[in-house]
C-alpha cells in the first residue's frame, strides 16, 4: 500500500516564493521534500518549480518597478539615474565603437622583406 500524499499548502508556498525562496528552503519551511513540491506543482499547474516560481515573483517585480518609477518620477535622483540606465539604456560614459576595418599599409621597404 503507497503512502499518503503529503498535502502542499500552496498559500505558504506562494507567500515564500514572492520572496524568491528556493525550492530547497520551501520546503525545509513546509517540512515536505523537493520532490513533493515538485511533483504537486506538476499535478496542479502542469508546470515545473521553475516556471511556478517564476510566475509567483512576477507581479513582485512589477510592483517594484512601478514604485522605482514612481519615486523617480517624484524626484528622488538617485533613482531616477538607476531607472535610465537600467530601463532605458542610459550610461555614464561614452564609448566610441568603429564600424569599418581599419586599412593596413604596406611601404616599399617592408615588401622586401
């Protein structure tokens, strides 16, 4: 006779993973195995912990931007700086990057050789 399935409680489970908890701290959290959450997310979700947990930290981060550019937008410098460069591309420095090849020339006395 198999043994009962451990029940998940997936409230606990996803209150962990928005704060990007690993597999193996939810579960040493829920006293269950990493299999075990392994194999109830792919029951209930059809999903590995990855993808689940990768669903779970969304909305997090997108609160997260949307507060940085908030903040930003109500003047807080230092992270309107962070926003430029980290959401729109921005950079401290200058660099300048050539597009063709450069010509090599070759004077009279180097074809003797």
């Amino acid at each position: 006779m198999a043994r009962p399935k451990k029940d998940l409680n997936f409230d606990k489970l996803n209150s962990y993973l928005q704060l990007k908890s690993s597999k193996r701290m939810c579960a040493l959290l829920l006293e269950v195995s990493e299999d075990t959450i392994e194999r109830r997310i792919k029951d209930e979700y059809g999903c590995t912990f990855s993808e689940y947990a990768e669903k779970m930290i969304a909305p997090v981060k997108l609160k997260l931007v949307q507060k940085a550019i908030s903040k930003a937008m109500n003047g807080d410098n230092v992270l309107l700086i962070f926003c430029l460069k980290n959401l729109c591309g921005w950079s401290d420095k200058n660099e300048v990057v050539s597009v063709s090849e450069p010509s090599i020339k070759i004077d009279k006395h180097d074809e003797k050789l």
